[in-house]
C-alpha cells in the first residue's frame, strides 16, 4: 500500500475521533474521563501495524512485544516515510488497557481485538478502510456508553488477613466459602472479574454463576496456588511438614527404602517461595542489583526445566497457537521441534546462545537480528516471554485447611506454628525461620501464602481450639441464612406445599439457643437443595432429627420442644405400652418396673419409621402453633 493512503487511513481515524477522550501511553484516565487516579493505568482504544514476526492469536489479540505503529491521542505518532514497509502483515483494531487498570469499566469491554489479515498488502488493507472506519467507529461508540462513574479506580487495596478461620454451626457453608474467599484474595472479587478471567483463558463460560467460581478455582487448584486439606485426629507433622516415610524400589529388587518426603504445608510453601524468589530476581534486575546477564541464566534454566517436565508427562507443547509447531525433546544445548503442517523436524542448536542475543532486543520490540530458522526462533522467544509474564509475576498463594480443629494442632504444626504470624514471615523485620528436623532443611513462611481454616463450633467430639492457634488466626463467624430458604418452594405432585423454609430453620434455631447455645444451631445448607415434599421428609428421617439426638444427648422432650410437638415424636408411658401393644396385654410392665423406675417415666419414638407419613401441616406446625396434621387429627 502507498504510504499516502496508509496516512490517509491515519488522518480518517484521527478525524472520527475528536469527539472521544482517550489516552496515552502513562497518563492517568482521570485526565480524560475523571475519577481515574494512581499511578497510569487507562483504558484507551488503539490500533496496531503488527511486523510479519509478530505473530497473533486465532482471536486476533496481539501482545505488547508487537511493533506498535500507533494508538489513538492527541500525540499520536504518525509513521514517517519510509517506516510503514512491506514488511507489515495485518493492521489491528480494539480496545487497550496498562496492566493495572482497576475500573469497572474493563469488565464491560471486550478485550479481542479486530484484525485485518494481510496476504496482499498492497491490495487488501487499503480495500478494507471502510471497513476498517465503521469498526472504529463501532469501537467508539461502546466506549462512550460506558458510564464515566466506571472509570473511577477500583478499590484494589483491600488487605485480607493471612490466617483466617471460618467458624460456625454444621451446614452454614463454611467450606462453600471457601472457594469465593479464595478467589477475593486471588484478586477476583465478583463475578464479572471471574467471566472476564475465563474468557482471557479460553474457557467455557458456565451460565451458573457459583459454577463460574468453581471452574476458576479448579483452573488455580490445578496450576499449584490453591491446596486444599482435612484436617483429622490421625493427622501428624509427618503429613503436613515433612517425614520419612517408606517407598519399594519395584523395578530392581523390591526392596523397601526409607526417604524424607514434603508434606502438604511444605511444598505450598515450596510453590510460593519459587514464585516470590524470582519475582525479587526481576526486580533486582529492573534496579541493576543484579545483571541483565544473571537475570537471563535463570529464566533460560527455569524455561528449560518446564519444557522438559512438560515433555516428561508425555504432555504435548506447542510452539504456536495453531498447533501445527510442536516440541518432542528439550534441552539446554538443543531442541527438537516438529512443524507438523510442512512434515519439517527441526534441530534448535545453540537456542540459548540465541537467547541471550536477541531476547532483550525481542521485549523492547527492535528488529531481531538475521538467524536461520528465525520463524522458529520467534516462536521460542515469544513462548519464553509467555513463560517469564506467568512465572515471574507476583502470584498469591491459598492452603485451605478444612475442619482445622478436628487434627491436633501441636502435633501437625510443630514448631511453625510460630512462623504462620504475619510478623515472622520472609522478609518482614521479625521474620524467623528453623531447621526441620528430618531433612535439616532451613526452613521459614514466605508473606505471599495465605492461610484459610474451617471450624465445626457444634463438633463435641474434640477439645477446645489451641490457645496458640487462636492466637494467630482472625476468626469470621458464618451463621445459619434463614433468608437464603425464602425463594425455595417445597412441591408435592407438582404443587407448591406452602412450606415457608426460612420461617421453619428460623423457629427451630431459636428454640435450640434457649434450650442450649448458638454454636449448634442448624444451617441453611441442609434446606438449600430440597425441592419436594419427599426430599424434606428424608432430610429431616435421617440428617435433622439424628443432628438433635446428638446435640441433646437423645433428651426426646427436648427435642420434641424444637420441633413445637409436630406429631414426629410420640411419647408413651409403661401404662401406654401395656394398653397399646397386644404383645404386652398380658403383662404388666409398671408393676414389673415398679420399684426400679418412675412410673411417670415417658419414652419417645419416632412415628413414621419411613417418613411418608409426615404431611405439609407437620412441617408448617414447626413454625406454626395453628397448622395441624390433618391425618394425625382424625386417628
């Protein structure tokens, strides 16, 4: 294309777009749409001449080691002559952001750029400028129907305590927290910024919001910054920290071999160490503490190393993002790639020294010097520039620890429970580390893992929570929603039964906090998922009727008293007894029992050993004292 009709377009772009505030490179939004303020990050729309080397994605979207050619602003930077070449693939169109814009409004932009594919330059970009203007256009005007409110910063400051326990009474849904409580300290705060997250990875985006929070905490879970555990009365230091435990050498002799191996805490810890290590590399690299030389060394070895773990797991890696370049073997002095669409097998010899070359001049997006098999070499530095904004970023770390109070604390802890304090982490002024016993390894908690624990309050069968535990753990109490029951409607043949869960669960749990404490009440999650009459009689035959046995110790008048005397608990005498069962007609068992128990006594049973008896007005007498059971009225 002429370079007058590529300035041409230039000045069609700039002209459309007088009316629309953008910004520049490093200068606050708040100059242009207000409220934006901190530092640089913007929103902005841009467009980019992309070098026949800087390859995209299928989706069009471009990385910022592109050769940008120019973004809309007032200062924009109009090529001069002689720079726009045929060297110049494709032209791209979309919307920008810097890699700390924190506004509502980048949830509400699509971040896929438009791309104009270019195999004849000289005839397709310039037949394609109408197209190209109306698209720009298009872009505008969903800029400008965001509200200028969503251009202010979020607040991103929120502090979030490294150790925090969530307690409560069974089924409040502490461990269902969990994942979203996770994911806030991973930096996704609701839901928009977890769909924006999937969409940016490639994945399905489940119409369900919970399973929306579920499917990015697997993705987390998978790449190592989320563990989860339960915490039992077997539970040791050995499983937890580290210990020696046996192995059998089954390929040679069988025999049995004894080694120390990392537990869970351990190697979370481990993860986040590595991740915090090399965020300080980069950054001694940025202040020179360090030499651009080192830096390089020990990305090529961290790079090298996952390639080869990669290939190791029979795992196929792929150099370009239509998989048609994949890499069967991997090492320091050369590598094997396949270029699967031209039948090509291809040697990499001397990719490091090539590395170190041209990797610097690649980042700062200068022209990358002439090399045999540049196509390739390009793929390979891009995939390193992938590896280093993935591994070399700042990354948060999450060890759930579930039913925390069940394991004993002293025994699984040991001595870290003293380096788990905010205070005593890596790089604080009173950080402590120790020497573990088994591996005599030095051993201390790095700042960027975070600590989540959840409590049973109604659980008996422990003792109280260690003291020192207490001491280092802030504690959020999660208690029955009745309110959350309010739009759950109980069906029998297809009809609603009327049954008002929330005024039900609401009844119940009163009467147990004066009858015992707030700490057994019953939680919302045992109601959150019945649907019909059938599922509440179960539910109450085999989860809520057994839960009171155990809180009140089968003290039936009590339990009969939360229920409000519904008709599910029966209480008989011995007189009672004789009179009812014909099997007993013929004996006395208050003249039998009389010197050994109260007459008076009462024993209580369930009434319907299947529960299907138990009709709407048994449920509704819970909550209601003028509901009644119109089968029990008539018997």
């Amino acid at each position: 294309m002429p370079f007058a009709v590529r300035t041409f377009l230039v000045r069609i772009l700039l002209i459309k777009v007088k009316r629309v505030f953008f910004t520049n490179w490093n200068v606050p939004l708040e100059e242009r749409k207000g409220g934006y303020s901190e530092g640089t990050g913007g929103v902005w729309i841009c467009f980019k001449f992309l070098w026949e080397n800087g390859l995209t994605w299928k989706d069009g979207r471009t990385e910022s080691f592109d050769r940008l050619r120019g973004f809309v602003g007032d200062n924009f930077p109009c090529p001069k002559k002689g720079e726009i070449t045929s060297t110049h693939s494709n032209f791209s169109l979309g919307f920008g952001k810097s890699e700390n814009a924190k506004c509502a409004a980048t949830l509400k932009m699509g971040w896929n750029a438009k791309t104009y594919p270019d195999p004849d330059l000289e005839n397709s970009l310039e037949g394609s400028l109408e197209q190209i203007t109306r698209d720009f256009l298009n872009f505008v005007n969903r800029f400008n129907t965001i509200p200028q409110g969503d251009f202010k910063k979020m607040d991103v400051s929120k502090k979030y305590p490294l150790n925090q326990i969530l307690y409560g009474p069974p089924g409040t849904g502490k461990t269902y927290r969990t994942i979203n409580k996770t994911l806030e300290i991973l930096g996704f705060a609701n839901d928009q910024e977890i769909t924006a997250k999937l969409q940016e990875l490639k994945k399905p985006i489940p119409k369900d919001e919970r399973t929306r929070a579920k499917v990015l905490f697997d993705y987390y879970k998978q790449e190592g910054q989320i563990s989860f555990i339960t915490f039992h009365q077997s539970y040791g230091y050995e499983e937890f920290v580290e210990g020696i435990k046996p192995s059998m050498d089954s390929k040679k002799t069988g025999e049995v071999t004894y080694s120390v191996q990392e537990g869970v805490f351990k190697q979370v810890c481990n993860r986040a160490w590595k991740n915090y290590g090399r965020v300080q590399m980069q950054n001694k690299q940025g202040t020179r503490e360090i030499s651009w030389e080192d830096y390089l060394d020990h990305l090529i070895c961290d790079f090298n190393t996952f390639m080869q773990r990669m290939i190791d797991k029979k795992q196929e890696f792929f150099f370009d993002s239509d998989n048609k370049v994949v890499v069967r073997s991997f090492g320091l002095e050369a590598s094997l790639l396949v270029d699967l669409e031209n039948n090509l097998s291809l040697a990499l010899d001397e990719w490091v020294k090539m590395v170190k070359g041209n990797y610097s001049d690649f980042k700062n997006g200068a022209n990358l010097k002439e090399a045999e098999h540049a196509k390739y070499y390009f793929m390979l530095y891009r995939k390193i520039w992938e590896f280093e904004q993935s591994w070399y970023c700042p990354k948060t770390y999450v060890l759930i620890i579930d039913e925390i109070n069940r394991g004993n604390i002293s025994k699984i802890f040991g001595e870290l429970i003293t380096l788990i304090e905010p205070d005593k982490r890596a790089g604080n002024s009173e950080a402590l580390g120790v020497v573990l016993p088994y591996s005599q390894e030095f051993f201390n908690v790095p700042k960027n893992l975070y600590i989540i624990g959840t409590m049973n309050t109604a659980d008996r069968s422990i003792a109280l929570l260690d003291t020192a535990l207490r001491r280092r753990f802030t504690f959020e109490e999660v208690m029955p929603e009745p309110e959350s029951l309010k739009d759950r409607h109980i069906k029998d043949k297809d009809e609603d039964t009327g049954i008002d869960l929330s005024r039900l669960l609401k009844a119940m749990n009163k009467r147990i906090e004066f009858l015992l404490d707030r700490e057994h009440t019953i939680g919302h999650a045992y109601f959150s998922e019945l649907e019909t009459l059938k599922d509440l009689q179960d539910c109450f035959k085999n989860k809520i009727i057994p839960l009171l046995q155990e809180y009140f110790y089968d003290d039936y008048a009590k339990i009969k008293a939360v229920l409000n005397d519904n008709g599910m608990l029966v209480s008989e005498t011995m007189q009672d007894a004789s009179e009812e069962d014909e099997d007993l007609r013929d004996t006395s068992l208050k003249n039998s029992l009389k010197n050994l128990v109260d007459p008076n006594k009462k024993i209580y049973r369930i009434t319907n050993d299947k529960c299907d008896e138990w009709e709407v007005n048994c449920f509704k007498k819970i909550y209601n004292d003028k509901a009644w059971d119109k089968n029990r009225k008539e018997k």
